[in-house]
C-alpha cells in the first residue's frame, strides 16, 4: 500500500508518497507560493533526484496538478500510474472538541473542520482547499484521511485544559486549550518506550517539540495530562517568533500605549515579531542566534538563555503534574540539532537526579537517535527525531484497511 500525506498551509503544500510495506519515503516534495505569483515546486527522490521548477500555482488544485505529474514522471516519478496510490492523509491542524482521533474524509468531516475555522483561521481553511483540491485531482473514489494536530491531546482533564475566564466563554465559543504538535508528541513518546523496552502505559514521559514553533506535553501511559500549547499555538514556552506565555495586562498594556492598534496588529505583534527575534533582533532561526551568540551579541545570549530557561521550567511544571518523571525527549528541529541547549537544561534538573553524558549527547545531531543520559540518571533522557508522517500514513493505512 502507498499513501501519500498532505501538510497544506495557506500559500503552501508539502508531500511525502510512503510505501507501508517498509514504510520507507518514494518521494517528497513541497508546493510553495501558492497564489502568490511564480510559485517554486520541488520534488525529491528516494534516490536523490530532484526536479525544481518555477510555475503559476494559482490555487492548491494546481499544486496537487504538480504533485500528481511529478510522481508519475517519466524521470523523477515513482509510480506508473495513479491507481498504486491507495490513499490519502491530511494533517490537521484544528480538531477542537469535535475530532478525538482521526477519520475518513467525507462531506460531514469535511463540514466539521471548517466549522473549526475560527479557532485556526489560516490553517484549517488551507486544510480545507487541500482537501477538495485532492478530490478534484485524484478523484472521489480515493479515500482520504485526516489526522488532527489536537486528538493526541483530547485526553487532558478540565482541570488541564479549562482557562479561568468566565465559562459562558467555553459554552458559546470553545474557549480552551487544545494543544498542538499532537502527532510529534504522539510519536516521540511511543518511540521512546520502545527505546527502553517498556510498556508506555507503565511510563511518564515529557516531551519537548523544540522548532520555530515548540511545545512540550506531559504524557502518562501514553495519554495527554497537559501541553503547552493553548488555544492557539502562542501559548507556551518562548519560540522563533512567537512571545509563548506572558501576563495577559502586557496585551493590555502595550494596547494602552500603542494607541488605535488592532487585534489583528496585537496578533502579528506576538505571532511574529516576538520570541528569539524579538529578543534578539536578529532572527527568528535558532541557528542565526547560535551564531550571533558565538559572536558575543549580548541580546542573542539573552534570547537563549530565556529559551533554555522557559523549557527547563516548563519541564519541572510537568514533573509535578505526573508527579515523577521516567524519561525527557528532546524532538524537532532545535531539539534533535542543539546539543548546547539540551545540556544546560538538563544541567538545571539535578533535582530529578537527571544526568547527561556529554559525549553522547554531542553526538546526537542529524538525524541520529538515542539516550543522551548516564547509566545512572535517575530519568532517561533521549533525543529521537520526530515523524508526523509516519504516524499520519499509518493512521491512514488503519482506517482505509479497516473500511474495505
């Protein structure tokens, strides 16, 4: 069986074509300035061939028009024909109180995430247009998936995901915390009882999603207690461009001062130009940080050292939520790639009698996996690379299979 997964954004379509007889990538590619004049289409290989074009991309229907032509291409393609492709999934963002796990696509679902579209105006609606956009390209008969970002959280208690604003707002308008990354953490933290050869319902496991965009979650026998993420992805530990939790009256405030600024301009304010770049004033991406800090820029040492202190404090806040913790993954871009901010938050939890061995955690970069932690750290600490693909293909695979 081969399924392709679909991560669409507003002006963006990223793809990988898996074959789950290995579960090994055919091929994988990305749509980029959909509707936004002369887009740029890449498409790789197993092999490493690669094909990069420049070509109007009006809408996500003609990006799937790209997708579709490039795996049956003559050169770079994979497959011969459309029918070796047996399925579909979709990543979603939004599954608010409506979605607990994932479903086979039809009108109803489809209704349903659009309904959720308030609370995730730019990514739901791109889910959307992706999903009809397949329809349209691939036809109806081809069953589709969706996977939702948020069902890997559905099993937080009130208590976890309620804010203490007045309820009519919960009751009228849903307001409450969801969580994201659900998939990331979802994988990472199966992954990781594997690693130690332990049953996940025996085990507490904090994860740390660490990218342009981080959360942690806070996992106990492989369910969801809490995550850092709220309502929307702002909330939690500082990010690349998003500020994470503050005081609510800094809204207030800054709203007094800045006279006649909008909630949309407030939004663009935290959303992006906050976080490591509004500390910095450098960049949103950890790695231009990494360098400026190399260079001596006080901000950019400022801006890790808040990083490093916001995830070690978010992780001491979870350990007392599973009132103990086995094991610390360290996940996604920053956290499989950092090892300086994996050591100096591990070095800030002796508490919980963890221990790291430099060595190996110098090691683990790239792409590698494994235990960064001593023999004799009293929690397990590992660095596993996420893949939300996989765990899209293989919700994919169970649905369809289990629909026939």
């Amino acid at each position: 069986m081969k399924i392709l997964v679909i991560n669409a954004g507003s002006s963006s379509l990223k793809y990988q074509l898996i074959d789950m007889e290995n579960e090994s990538v055919l091929a994988k590619g990305n749509c980029e300035r959909i509707g936004i004049g002369k887009g740029i289409f890449t498409h790789k290989r197993f092999d490493g061939k690669v094909k990069k074009i420049e070509v109007d991309m009006p809408d996500h229907t003609c990006a799937f028009m790209q997708v579709k032509d490039a795996i049956l291409d003559s050169e770079v393609g994979v497959i011969k024909d459309l029918s070796e492709v047996s399925a579909v999934g979709h990543r979603i963002v939004q599954g608010g109180a409506i979605f607990k796990k994932s479903e086979l696509v039809n009108e109803k679902v489809i209704s349903d995430i659009e309904s959720l579209i308030p609370l995730a105006p730019l990514h739901n609606k791109a889910h959307v247009q992706g999903i009809r956009a397949c329809l349209s390209v691939f036809g109806e008969s081809l069953p589709q998936v969706v996977v939702f970002d948020t069902s890997f959280h559905s099993t937080m208690p009130p208590k976890a995901y309620m804010f203490a604003v007045p309820y009519k707002y919960y009751e009228k308008y849903q307001v409450r915390r969801y969580g994201f990354h659900g998939t990331s953490h979802r994988y990472v933290s199966a992954r990781c009882a594997e690693l130690m050869g332990k049953d996940i319902k025996d085990l507490k496991i904090i994860t740390c999603h660490l990218g342009n965009g981080s959360s942690l979650a806070a996992v106990k026998g492989g369910k969801v207690q809490d995550t850092s993420m709220g309502l929307t992805p702002l909330d939690g530990i500082m990010m690349g461009s998003r500020s994470g939790t503050l005081d609510p009256s800094v809204v207030t405030y800054i709203a007094s001062i800045e006279k006649g600024i909008t909630p949309e301009q407030m939004s663009d304010l935290l959303n992006k130009q906050s976080g490591l770049l509004g500390i910095s004033g450098i960049s949103s991406d950890d790695r231009d940080i990494s360098d400026a800090v190399d260079q001596g820029n006080e901000r950019a040492i400022l801006a890790h050292e808040m990083l490093e202190y916001h995830i070690k404090k978010f992780i001491g806040q979870y350990a007392a939520v599973l009132d103990g913790c086995d094991a610390i993954v360290f996940t996604a871009g920053i956290g499989e790639n950092h090892p300086h901010h994996r050591k100096v938050v591990c070095e800030g939890l002796n508490y919980l009698g963890v221990k790291i061995d430099n060595e190996a955690n110098e090691k683990m970069i790239r792409g590698n996996e494994g235990k960064i932690s001593t023999d004799d750290s009293k929690v397990a600490v590992y660095v596993i690379p996420t893949n939300e693909e996989i765990v899209i293909a293989r919700d994919t695979k169970k649905l369809v299979e289990g629909n026939v």
